[in-house]
C-alpha cells in the first residue's frame, strides 16, 4: 500500500468513525503503529485531521477528500468507464466535463483516441468546457483539443471552478454533451455531490447540454450526497463497471435512462 492509499484509507476511516487510535488504525491497514503516527502527523500538518494523544479525530475536510488522495480508488473500474465514455463522444462536438477522477479518466481517454491523435493537423476536432483546472492543464496541450475553461474560484479538493463566474460563463454557451461526475446517484433524487457549490456548476454544465452522460462506478450507485444535481429525467445515460441490482436496474429504466456497463 502506498503512502497515499495509506493516508486516503485513514482518512476514510476518520470519516466513518469520527476518531482513530494509532493501534485500532495499524491492525487495520496491516502497518507498524510507527508508520501511522508519521502518516497522522503528516496529514495534521495539511489540516487534514486534528491531531490526539494516540490518535486523531476527523477534521472537517476528511468528509471531503482531495482529488490528489482520491487517485488510487477504483482506478481500474475508472479507467475502463473513461474508455467507454470517450467512445460515445464524436469528433466536432462539443464536450462540458466537471471535476473528479473519473470524468479526468474520460479526459485521457479522449486525448488519446485516434481520430484525434491522427487528424490533428485538421485543427480543433473536439472542444472541451470545464471546469476542472487539472482536465484543462492535461488538454490543453494537445492540438485537436479547444479548451474553454470557465472562471470561479478554485476549490483544493477537486480543483473545480465554482461560483458566479463560472455560471455567467457557462450560462452563455451551448454544448452537445456533458459528461458529469458525480458523489452519489439515486433513483429517487437522481444525481448529487457534497459541495453544494459545485453541485451548482455541474447541474448548469447539464441544463446546457443537448445530452447527458453520468460517469459513476458502482461505489457511487444507490447513494445520496448534500447537494442535489440533477434528476434521472435530465440524465440520458449512466456508464458504470458493474451490472446493476435489480432494483437499482428497474429504477433507471422506469426513468429512461440507459446504462451501460464498462
């Protein structure tokens, strides 16, 4: 286990129980109690959790993990929906993509297929809306690729965009498809996030968009979040990495939306 699947498994368990003992949390990840007490000063020294007498409690932002610690999970699952979303993406349109590590999986997928590798002396074959600073510093070297990158203030946990300057942005501007990532999917409230700012930006990223494609592997499904998104009824297709339970499989279909599974 790397250092940073040690530190996002901490803070995970920080965030499920509130507090950590040095001793419950080295039995758990299978490491020396040593190798803890460095990973819990560390993680203290970036705010991250408050340091104890033999442990450490949750800081507020342990709930909301940043993008960077969140890298490692479900890499695989992530990267095959990326694939799978690039795939239903044509050359010419226009793409609005948020942040998160799985829409950043459908980023690099896009960068690397052929059709735009091949023919990018053709000029700009894909135009890409974020706001996501880490998608639009992957894209923007590539020469197929037209980036427009929305305003707002960045947030350190996912390096999106939020507030009014992104919405005035995106509130002038027209797109083929938006690829959202998302915290949570229910049948009954649809899509939503833990930000409620960037729950802002991604449901406008949506309402502007011709057609909408959720991106969630299957950790995702089932689950509710602080700040609503959007529902079923704006979503047209969900690509995951696992077939869905029956019950999740008829509520998506009674909403119309397909699904497709990596």
């Amino acid at each position: 286990m790397s250092r940073y699947e040690r530190w996002n498994s901490l803070l995970e368990l920080l965030a499920e129980h509130g507090k950590l003992e040095v001793e419950e949390a080295a039995v758990a990840l299978d490491v020396s109690a040593a190798t803890i007490r460095r990973d819990l000063d560390q993680l203290a020294r970036q705010q991250m959790v408050t340091r104890t007498r033999g442990g450490a409690v949750a800081h507020n932002v342990s709930y909301d993990l940043p993008l960077r610690y969140k890298t490692a999970r479900n890499a695989g699952a992530k990267q095959r929906i990326g694939a799978a979303v690039a795939g239903l993406i044509a050359p010419g349109e226009v793409v609005g993509l948020n942040g998160g590590t799985t829409t950043t999986e459908v980023a690099r997928a896009l960068a690397v297929r052929p059709e735009l590798t091949e023919r990018a002396e053709a000029g700009h074959l894909l135009t890409v809306v974020t706001n996501a600073l880490n998608i639009a510093n992957e894209l923007t070297v590539r020469p197929a690729v037209k980036i427009v990158v929305t305003g707002g203030v960045a947030r350190p946990q996912s390096y999106e965009l939020i507030g009014p300057l992104a919405s005035t942005v995106l509130a002038e501007l027209t797109l083929d498809v938006t690829v959202l990532g998302v915290d949570a999917l229910d049948t009954g409230i649809g899509a939503s996030a833990h930000h409620e700012g960037e729950a802002s930006v991604n449901r406008l990223l949506a309402e502007r968009a011709r057609r909408v494609v959720v991106a969630a592997d299957s950790s995702k499904l089932g689950r509710r979040a602080f700040a609503r998104i959007c529902g079923l009824d704006a979503i047209d297709t969900l690509v995951t990495d696992q077939p869905l339970s029956e019950e999740l499989a008829a509520g998506f279909a009674e909403a119309g939306v397909r699904v497709l599974t990596a």
